[in-house]
C-alpha cells in the first residue's frame, strides 16, 4: 500500500500495487512531468536580436503560450496518467468465471416403452428451451464452452438454442456420458462437474455452461452458492466468480462462495 501523487496536483491517490507495477506507474508519471516540462519551457523561449535602426535588443521566436493552455494541457497530461494507472490497476483483479448450470427441457412421456436416457422432448419443452436461450442471448450470458449431458432430452434442449442463438452454436461442445448418471448419485454431481469444467476448460474461456439433469443439478447449485436453489425443467442458475483461471475459481470460492447471480427460467421476466 502505498500514496501516489501526480506531478503538479496536491491530491494523493492510495492504491495497492505490486513492485512491478508501482515502478511502472513511476515511470508514466515522470514521462508525463518531462513532456509537460518541456512544453513550458518552449512556450517560455524567445529568441533575442538587436534591432538595426535603434540598435537597441530586440524579441523575435515564438509566441507564449496563454496560461490557460499550459493548464488545459497539465490537466489532459493528468487525466491520462490517471487513466493509465487505473488501468494496471484492474489488470491486477483477476477475471470473473461465470457458470451456467441449466437442466434440460420438459421431456415426453408417450413412449412408456423408451429407455429413460432415449426420451425426446415435449412441445412444451421446445417452447421452452427456444425462450431461455433468448433470454440468456439478451443477458450476455452466451457459453464458450458447454459440457453437455448425451441423454437424449440435454441434446434436443441444446439443440433447439443452437437454433436459436448464434452464440451457443459457436461455443465448443462436449458431451459427457457421465453427466447423466452422476446426476442421480446424492452429493455428488458439484465434485463431478468441478473435475469436468477443470478439465475441458481453458483460461481464456469465461463462460461455461453445464447441461444436465436433478437431483444432481440443483444439489451442484447449492452447493456452489451456499443457497437454496431450484431448478426446474429449463431453469438455468448463473453462478460468479473471480479467478485467473477455473482452477483458481473454484478453490478460492469453494463451496459456498459461488455468487448466484439469478435463475433464467421461461416465465421469467428477465
């Protein structure tokens, strides 16, 4: 921690910075008072001669600069150095990590004779799917990467929002088998999907979305927030955190630490 004075300006700024990055702002700090200290000088500088009729000196060179723009010019060289300043200063905090944890649509019931893992779904969960993936488009919450369960009903789900939002067909997809069947394995499914996200991700993704089914889904999304969370069918908990990387997110925010930043559901009015 320590004070930082911009050259001419009686304010002191506190910030806490590493070594590196307190020699970096000294060094902007003194580039800016050396081009300033060169401007005043030359708007001071007045050639002198000696005028041939009265031979008495005489003033030629440049014009001074008025007061009011060597102030107007101080103030820009500030402004910049703050500006500069306050940018090593967020490169310092680390990135948020937003995880989108989204259980599939409402599924069909028709076929009694289909495997659970083989049942499509409803019209009612196409609907539904199509107005969440609006919504989470209009949000800005749009998947770089989505982990996505390979029962039928995730894929459907998934594919209906490709559909509709260009982001979510640019993301890189995974399907991941074990999605479907963690998911029924009481506290298991946070752990599980921590493993998974650290495994596929990459520290220039900040969004992933991980698709899957209850009771493994709400049980991950509790977990992570510290809250009670609900997810029913389309329901998709945003979760936040900050971390260089998703490994460091998760062990910074552990369980609990997760901030829940809403639940996107279709009736939802967001």
């Amino acid at each position: 921690m320590f004070n930082f004075m911009f050259p001419f300006s009686d304010q002191a700024i506190i910030f806490n910075f590493t070594s590196i990055q307190r020699k970096t702002i000294w060094q902007i700090a003194a580039q800016r008072f050396q081009i300033l200290k060169s401007e005043m000088n030359a708007s001071a500088t007045v050639g002198v001669g000696t005028c041939l009729s009265t031979s008495k000196p005489l003033s030629i060179g440049l014009t001074p600069v008025p007061i009011c723009l060597l102030r107007r010019r101080r103030r820009c060289l500030m402004i910049g150095a703050e500006t500069e300043v306050e940018l090593a200063a967020s490169e310092a905090q680390p990135a948020s990590r937003r995880l989108i944890l989204l259980r599939h649509a409402k599924s069909s019931w028709q076929h009694p004779s289909l495997r659970d893992h083989d049942r499509p779904l409803s019209k009612t969960g196409r609907v539904d799917a199509v107005t969440v993936s609006r919504k989470l488009q209009r949000m800005g919450w749009i998947p770089q990467l989505i982990l996505c369960s390979d029962a039928l009903r995730t894929r459907e789900t998934l594919n209906i929002m490709q559909e509709e939002a260009r982001g979510f067909l640019e993301a890189e997809v995974h399907f991941i088998s074990s999605y479907y069947s963690i998911a029924a394995m009481d506290g298991q499914t946070a752990e599980h999907l921590q493993r998974t996200i650290c495994h596929y991700s990459r520290d220039e993704l900040f969004t992933i979305m991980c698709m899957g089914h209850n009771r493994g889904w709400e049980e991950a999304a509790s977990m992570f927030t510290g809250a009670s969370v609900e997810l029913k069918t389309c329901n998709a908990a945003l979760l936040e955190a900050p971390g260089k990387s998703w490994e460091e997110a998760f062990a910074v925010a552990g369980y609990g630490g997760w901030k829940l930043q809403g639940i996107v559901t279709p009736s939802s009015s967001c």
